[in-house]
C-alpha cells in the first residue's frame, strides 16, 4: 500500500511546474527537500541517472531503486510532472 505522507506531498507540489530541460530532473528538484525529509536520504537531482529517465516510468523507478520511494503515488505524479496517467 502507498503511503499517504507522499501523497499528499505531492498535492501539495501540484502548482508547481516542471517546464525545462528534462521532466525527470524537474520532478526531482520539485520534490528533492520534502523526499529528502520524510525518507531521511540525500537526493543529487543532477546525477546522470535523472537526465537519462526519459519516461515516467523510468524516473520512478530511479526514486524506488535508489532512494527506496516507492511509496510516492505513481498515477498522480505522471499525470502532474509528465501528462501521462500512469506509469508508463
């Protein structure tokens, strides 16, 4: 089950946008400080593993594989940070 602190983290992140470069390294930056507080880890958004992510997808299994985040809603992050409706 996903854990409802993230959730709601991310609600709260949604007016946020993530216009730029690359989507991936932007949701990371726009979630770098609260992930890092509630999960205790330290988040590099600059790493090479966020510029290569290309999908949604992709990206969160770079926060579930590295940082053990896998409790960040996946349907509503892609549809916030990617405009796809699910993890794909």
């Amino acid at each position: 089950m996903r854990h409802g602190g993230l959730l709601l983290l991310m609600s709260l992140l949604s007016p946020l946008g993530c216009d730029g470069e690359n989507r991936c390294e932007n949701l990371c930056r726009a979630i770098e400080q609260k992930v890092e507080d509630q999960l205790n880890v330290e988040i590099d958004c600059s790493e090479e593993k966020w510029t290569s992510a290309k999908t949604c997808a992709e990206c969160l299994f770079v926060l579930e594989r590295d940082y053990d985040a896998s409790l960040i809603n996946e349907e509503e992050v892609c549809r916030e940070y990617f405009g796809e409706s699910d993890g794909g």
